[in-house]
C-alpha cells in the first residue's frame, strides 16, 4: 500500500507542477488511462493524485468524464486577486519589520535581474525571477502560516499571472512598483511597504482592463486558457 501513496504522491506533485507553471492551462485534460501510461502505472495510484488536487480546488472532477484543470469566472479571479494583495500586502508589511541584511541583498540582486530581462523577449525568465523576488519577500515576513497561505493562493492563480507578464507594458510596471515596494521594505516603512505591495498586485483600473483584453471576446464569464 505505501508504494502506491508514495507514486500517487510523486504524481500530484508533478501535475502540481505543471499547472502552476502554466503548462497545464486552465480547461485542460487529464484522462486516467492517459496518465497511468504516461506514469506507466496502474490507475489507482492516479485516480488518487486527481482526488487530492480536486480537494485543493487545482482541478474539477466529471462523472464519466476526464477531470479538467480548474478554469477560474473572471468575477471569482478578481476576488481572488483581491484577496492576494492582502495576504501579500501584510507579507511586505511584517518583511519592513523583519527582513535581514543577507534578504535586503537577495532582494536587490533580483530586482536588477529583472530590470535586465525586463527588455528583452525572455518573459519566462523574468516570469520566474518575479515569482522568487515574491517569494522571498514572504520568507522574509518570518510568519510561516502567512507565507504557506500567501504562497498557496498565488499557486491557484499562477496561470493568469503568467500570461499578464506576456504584455511588456506590465512588465515596466512591475519594475518601477517592485522598487517602490524595496524601498519602503529596506527603510522599514511598514504602511508604505503593505500599501505599494498591495497596489502591485491588485487588479485596479488600467491593470484590470489589461487583463480581460487578454481573453478572447465573446467567452463570457468564464476565463480559460
């Protein structure tokens, strides 16, 4: 029996990893049979994997049907956005308070790394870096629940934040914002860190216009990719 939970696991991982990086998108196929032989098991271990990524809301399961990667409403991905500008608002707040010397350097060697990509077409990369310059700033808030929620929630909505780094015009923004967020961080502004992070992150005005312009005309609510 352990073997089996250990394959299943190896599996949620692995397609964990896929629809977080965008490779799975949204709307997706994931038929067992196809899956057990990709994995070259049986279909227990995979019909497993799925019942776990469907608890953690990644995919929807159909009777009779192959699952789908979970395909987000526009309304439900705004109040989601919503939400994780708050969580990430409070991260750069508790960061100004307790970020460390050796953080503080991290954070700036990637903030240059991005003003490097930031005109070139290597969006994946700059895609990539963005992700840890966020990721470190919730190490750096040294609340473990608050950076295991935060990062959580930016998993569920990977994919979209992928495709809005595709527009070079975010991507400008994104560099001048960042530096806003690392200069309130580094001088311990705590109200100016949380505020700059969560009008970064938020979908407000221009972005959220940006944003739906990405989505074909004529899908309705629903957002897939």
């Amino acid at each position: 029996m352990k073997p089996v939970q250990n394959r299943s696991e190896q599996i949620q991982q692995t397609l964990e990893a896929e629809i977080f990086s965008g490779k799975l998108s949204p709307g997706a196929r994931l038929d067992e049979v196809e899956l057990a032989e990709r994995f070259q098991v049986s279909r227990t271990p995979v019909r497993e994997a799925l019942r776990h990524l469907a608890s953690g809301g990644l995919i929807q399961m159909r009777n009779r049907q192959p699952a789908l990667v979970a395909t987000l409403s526009a309304h439900k991905l705004v109040e989601m956005f919503q939400v994780m500008a708050e969580l990430e608002g409070l991260c750069a707040r508790m960061a100004a308070r307790r970020i460390t010397p050796a953080q503080i350097a991290e954070l700036n060697r990637l903030h240059e790394a991005l003003i490097s990509l930031s005109n070139t077409d290597r969006v994946e990369e700059f895609y990539d870096v963005n992700r840890q310059f966020h990721e470190l700033i919730y190490e750096a808030s040294q609340n473990e629940f608050l950076a295991e929620q935060t990062r959580a929630l930016r998993n569920r909505i990977g994919a979209y934040r992928r495709l809005v780094t595709h527009k070079p015009s975010r991507r400008e923004g994104t560099i001048s914002e960042h530096a806003e967020v690392l200069r309130c961080i580094v001088k311990g502004e705590e109200d100016a860190a949380a505020n700059a992070m969560r009008g970064h992150v938020n979908l407000l005005g221009e972005k959220l216009l940006d944003f739906i312009a990405l989505f074909p005309k004529g899908a309705g609510s629903e957002i897939a990719g």
